[in-house]
C-alpha cells in the first residue's frame, strides 16, 4: 500500500487538524482516540510517512525506530497503566480492518479488558 499523505493522521501530524494530545517528542505523537474503546484509549503514531509496522520496520531509519518504540513505553507509563495492565495493538491492512493507513499503535486500559480476539 502506498502512502497516501492526505490520510486524518498525516494532517494531525501538519498542524492541519487539532487532536487531542498526550506526548510528543521528536519521533513520535501521542493523542486520544476520537471514539475511545476503553476508557484509556491513546493512539500512538510516528513522525514519517509510514503506513504498516511492516513499512516502519523495513523503511525507518533506527533512531525513529527506537524512538516511535520508546514513546509508546514512555506514554503507558505516563497514563499510569503499568500496575493494572493495558494493551498495544497494531492493525495493517483490510483482514485487521485499519482505517487510517498512517502506522498507529492502539493503547487500550483503564479497565479490565475482553479476549484479545473477537472473531
Ligand atoms: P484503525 O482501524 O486501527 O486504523 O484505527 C483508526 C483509529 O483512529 C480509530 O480507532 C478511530 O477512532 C481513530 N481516529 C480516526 N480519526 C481520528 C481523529 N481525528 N482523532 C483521533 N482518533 C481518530
């Protein structure tokens, strides 16, 4: 899949439109879902044009790798999920049903999450 730069995460990450922010660094962006699944619900996303974790993996340099990677730890800890437990999830493609096709990492907690799976 190729990158489409119009994409609602590529305009977050411009300044196009707001998003509710929870971290930001140099690698990385940090902001509540709009439609939250849980009650902590953050998305995760980095600083490049990258579509799957498989795109980041093969593309990005190291030092955005590390960071993207270190900033998903550094926000579970900052939304205080470390003790209860949360959960990190990465759809890619259309069998996972990813809707935004700019790699996000799911952070879901704040309560005691269902099976993994549903289907
Ligand atoms: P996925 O199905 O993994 O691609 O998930 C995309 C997620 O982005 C969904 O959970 C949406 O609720 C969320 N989302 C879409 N637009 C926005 C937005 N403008 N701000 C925050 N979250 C959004």
């Amino acid at each position: 899949m190729t990158y489409d730069s119009e994409n609602i995460f590529a305009k977050i990450l411009r300044g196009e439109i707001p998003c509710d922010k929870v971290y930001e660094d140099a690698h990385a962006l940090a902001f509540h879902d709009i439609n939250p699944q849980a009650p902590v619900h953050i998305l995760v996303i980095p600083k490049g044009a990258y579509v799957s974790m498989a795109d980041f993996t093969a593309s990005a340099p190291a030092d955005l790798i590390a960071g993207f990677f270190r900033a998903v730890g550094q926000v579970a800890r900052e939304a205080e999920l470390e003790d209860a437990g949360y959960r990190i999830l990465a759809n890619a493609g259309a069998d996972a049903h990813q809707e935004v096709p700019h790699l996000h990492i799911h952070i879901f907690g704040g309560k005691r999450l269902g099976p993994m799976l549903t289907r």
